[in-house]
C-alpha cells in the first residue's frame, strides 16, 4: 500500500503483520488512530480482530468483519507501518463507530 493514502479512522485492513505479535500473518485490524495522524504520518494506530467470539470481554466489540461474526479486540492496540496494511475489508457504521468510541474509552479510561 502507498503510505500516502489516506486511511480513516474505523476502517477496518487486513494487514500483513509478519514479524508482529508473536509471528502472526495476515489478519484485519481496525484503525484506530485519528484522521489527523492518519493523514500526515507513515503509520497508524490499530487494534487486532479476529473470528474467535468464544470469549467476549467488556473492551471487545462483537461485529460481522467482512461477511463473518468477529470481534475487535481493543486491548491489543500497537502501531503498524501503513505499507503493511493490504486491502480495505469494511468501513464500520456509523452505530458501531459509537459503540467502537465507547470500548476504547474503557480501554483508556477515559469515561
């Protein structure tokens, strides 16, 4: 991916993430950070998904990503260059924008 184009905040990428989090592949990641950081830097803020719902926790938002029941994992936030991530899968509602907002709250402690 060019590093120059924009990505916004609540899309959702997979993202080749070799080398990150324990060896892991490909797999889709949130962006997290602002639109403001998303359009000036040459990395973002993400946070993992994943299809395992078997155990759901207060930060996790349960969603279909892409067609599949998932969740985002907002406790699993780090900082990925933007050439790792690959193609757009979604973009979230703009409901479960809200709810997204209201887990990374809790993530930060933000309430």
């Amino acid at each position: 991916m060019n590093t120059n184009k924009t990505v916004k905040q609540f899309d959702i990428y997979w993202a080749n993430l070799d080398g990150y989090k324990g060896g892991i592949k490909t797999r889709p990641v949130i962006i997290i950070s602002n639109n403001i950081i998303n359009e000036s830097a040459t990395s973002v803020l993400v946070a993992t998904a994943t299809t395992n719902t078997s155990r759901v926790y207060p930060t996790d938002l349960v969603l279909n990503i892409g067609g599949k029941r998932g969740k985002i994992n907002f406790n699993t936030v780090f900082q990925v260059d933007k050439s790792k991530l690959d193609n757009k899968i979604q973009r979230l509602s703009p409901t479960d924008r809200l709810r997204a907002k209201s887990k990374l709250k809790k993530v930060f402690d933000l309430d």
